[in-house]
C-alpha cells in the first residue's frame, strides 16, 4: 500500500493486537484473523484478504515493529525529509501502548517501550555520529480533547491560549504552543513522560484508563 502524494511517500502498517483480558475472561470473543507466513498480507475470516507495507502478527514484540516500520524513517530525517508516524484504530486497539503515549523512566529497559522512546534513543544515536554537524531541537506534545487544544508541557494548562493560524510560507502553525529545547535523550524523554502525565484518560468499555483524546509529540 506505499503510495507517493504530491511528494509525500505514504506506507500503512498493521499491528493487530492479541484479545484482551476482559474479551477472555467473558470467553464471548474469537481471533478471526490469519497471518500469510513471510507475506505482508492478513486474512479476515476465511477468505478477505489485505495486503498492506507491513503486518505485525500478535505475537510481534515492540522492537520488532520499530525497527522495520520506523527506524528507517529516522534515517531519512538527517537527508532532510520529514517523518511522522500515525496511529489510527478503535478504542481498545493498542494505539497508546504501541507509541509510548503512556511512557514512564521505569520503563526505559523493558520490551514494551513504545515507538516514541525509541525514536528518542535513535536519534540522539544518529546525531552522536554526526560530529560534523551542530543540531538545535526543540520538544512539543499538545492533545486535541472535545474540540479543544491542550498543551501537555505547559505547567497550567488551563491558561494557555492556542490557536492553529495558517503561514503562507510556513504553512499551518500553533501559535502559543509551549516548545521546550532539548539537548539530550533524557531531556525528550523527561518531556514525553510530563505529557504523558498530563493527558485526559476516562473508562470505557474496553479500556479502564482510555486515552480520551488525539496527541501529537513533535520534535
């Protein structure tokens, strides 16, 4: 499913999450989906098949993921190309836990780090390469809760005006965002973990602490 629009080249994977344990417990639910062994292809039912960049079975640890679908996106950041990685899918599905929206420092050696924290180590590794090179980067994550901007790295979030304003040079842009410099992995990642800290999670039927709202962390 790569497709190339206007310049912009577009690959979809599919990470397909196992039951979880209140759908087990029940016992009112089933795994309808097959895997093509070696094959980016997965299999509804019996006979409605998709093929997609990449599919990660249930099984698939985070690293896994990571290192095909996202590492090399990294690599393309320092020939001068944007990168962002989208997470779309029900409630329920595994979106936080596949980006590390839900990132703490306890976490930092574990198989479950999320794409986010990883990206972090990658690209302070690339840049450690690069001593030629002098790198300035700054941090922000707001989320879009309600129809509302919230910024996660403001310390009162309550007073800070956001708006989304069109540049005709610099395209859309957030005036107000908070934007902190890092200069260090532990800098991002302190910053991912304040937000973290500070999104809207509430209850629902599949999930008891469901990220209620759409984030974006830049750096």
């Amino acid at each position: 499913m790569k497709e190339e629009v206007k310049g912009i080249l577009i690959r979809v994977a599919l990470c397909c999450c196992p039951l979880v344990p209140k759908e087990i417990i029940e016992g009112c639910c089933q795994i309808c989906l097959s895997f093509v062994p070696r094959e980016p292809q997965v299999v509804v039912g019996t006979d409605k098949s998709f093929t997609y960049d990449f599919v990660f079975d249930p099984c698939t640890e985070q690293e896994e993921v990571f290192n095909k679908a996202v590492a090399p996106l990294i690599k393309g950041i320092f020939k001068g190309y944007n990168a962002t990685v989208l997470a779309y899918g029900q409630t329920g599905s595994g979106k936080t836990y596949s980006m590390g929206g839900a990132y703490t420092a306890e976490q930092e050696n574990e198989p479950t780090v999320g794409i986010i924290p990883r990206v972090i180590q990658l690209l302070f590794k690339e840049i450690d390469k690069k001593s030629d090179f002098e790198f300035t980067l700054k941090v922000s994550y707001l989320e879009i809760y309600n129809e509302e901007i919230l910024d996660l790295l403001c310390p009162s979030r309550e007073k800070a005006q956001i708006n989304i304003r069109e540049d005709p040079k610099e395209g859309i842009k957030i005036v107000g965002l908070t934007e902190k410099t890092v200069l260090v992995a532990l800098d991002t990642v302190s910053c991912l973990e304040q937000g973290n800290n500070s999104r809207t999670v509430a209850s629902t039927a599949m999930n008891s602490q469901s990220s209620r709202s759409h984030a974006i962390f830049t750096i």
